[in-house]
C-alpha cells in the first residue's frame, strides 16, 4: 500500500542533450533508460537501467545556496528535482510513486563529478559526496514502471 505524502511534489523535470546543466522541461516520459528527452555523455558512468534517473532534493539545493554555492535545480545533473521529501529518511532501496503511473527504486548514491565544480564555490563539488557529507547526495534509481510524468506530480513513498 502506498503511504501518500501530500506536501511531497516533483519540482522540476531536467533534461539535456548531455552535460549540465540540464534544462526544465514540463512533461516527459519515463522509460526503463530514464527520461526520453535526456542523453549522457559518458555512458560508462551514467545512464542504463540502474542509473536509469537521478534525483535530488529542492530543499537540499536551496541550504546550498544559502551557504553562497551557485547551484540551482538541474545544475547538479539531476533528471528529477523533488519537494517536500523527508530525504533524510531515503535510503538505496526505497520507492517512490510519481505522479500515477511512475514507479522507481533508488539504487544508489551518485558520486559528484567534475563537471560540477561551476556550481560550487572553491569547485567543492565533494559538498555533495555521501562519504564526505552523508544526508547531501543525489540518487540514482532504476524504472519499474514507465510513464508520463509532470511539474507538480504528487511523489509518494511506497
């Protein structure tokens, strides 16, 4: 059964052609490689099924901000940027519904790249490595069940 949590939304849909930053976008399909509209550079470390999509937190890029790093959401490579999301409580393993037809497993932590080091001061980009900072990294998840997602999309725990 899903536990809904109402406050919880999908912020932004980010997409490029490769690199970052990647671009908002309105409505996207998901499949089982992540969105439709959005491409990898390197696909020996991003992409493919287990890395099919990367999440990250609203709120985790606004404390950035406020502590004077240049970020903004889709700066940090991230395909969905979520809202309301208790991410302390996320762990690899965890589900989450989004929107009606969306289904996807979080497989792992992302370790930060190079291509980061624009939107962080002093090029700090490690500011969001879980071994150096835990509770500060974005997500990598599989699709398990493919779909049209929105902005504004309700995101659920499962």
């Amino acid at each position: 059964m899903e536990s809904p949590q109402p406050k919880s939304r999908l912020f932004q849909i980010n997409a490029s052609t490769g690199g970052v930053p990647k671009l908002a976008c309105l409505e996207v399909e998901v499949t089982t490689l992540g969105l439709a509209n959005d491409r990898q550079r390197n696909l020996k470390v991003h992409g493919g099924p287990e890395r099919a999509l990367c999440l990250y937190s609203l709120e985790r890029i606004l404390q950035l901000q406020a502590e004077g790093h240049p970020i903004f959401p889709g700066a940090a490579g991230e395909n969905l940027t979520l809202s309301g999301l208790d991410w302390d409580a996320l762990l690899p393993g965890s589900r989450l519904r989004i929107g009606e037809q969306v289904l996807i497993e979080l497989t792992r932590y992302t370790v930060p790249c190079n291509a980061l080091v624009s939107f962080f001061i002093d090029k700090d980009f490690s500011r969001i490595h879980q071994e150096k900072h835990p509770g500060w990294a974005r997500y990598y998840a599989r699709v398990l069940e493919t779909g049209w997602i929105k902005v504004g999309d309700l995101v659920q725990i499962v």
